[in-house]
C-alpha cells in the first residue's frame, strides 16, 4: 500500500516543478498504471496489488533515468 501512494508522487515530483500539475501528474500516473497493472495481472494471472506497484516502480525507473535531476 506505500509503494502505490509513494512512487506516483515521487515520479511527478520529478516531472513537474509547480504544486497543481505536480497533483494532477501523480493522479494520472497512478490511475494509469492502476489499469495497466490490472490489465497485466488479468492476462498473466498475477496478483493486481504487486503488479500495479511493479508498474509504478517501472515508470519511476524510465522517468528518472530519462530526465537530469537539477541540483538544489
């Protein structure tokens, strides 16, 4: 249950600067890969919780990974 609160808006911290686009960032990624985790865990008949959060951790990976953080 963290990981699926945590990870969402720890990747929209990274893409967004601003308060309002950083909550509507973490809301679309969560609800996005909350369907993609289900559709993946419905085909490969897999538990949906861990899939939803492998999904997360995935995209936090590939989003981290591809924008330069700025240094404080």
């Amino acid at each position: 249950m963290n990981g699926f609160l945590v990870i969402p808006a720890a990747t929209a911290k990274i893409i967004s600067q601003q308060f309002v686009p950083f909550l509507i960032t973490a809301a679309a990624i969560g609800a996005m890969s909350a369907v993609i985790g289900m559709i993946i865990s419905g085909a490969f008949d897999l538990p949906s919780g861990p899939s939803i959060v492998l999904v997360q951790l995935l995209g936090f990976l590939v989003v981290s990974s591809a924008i330069p953080t700025q240094s404080r």
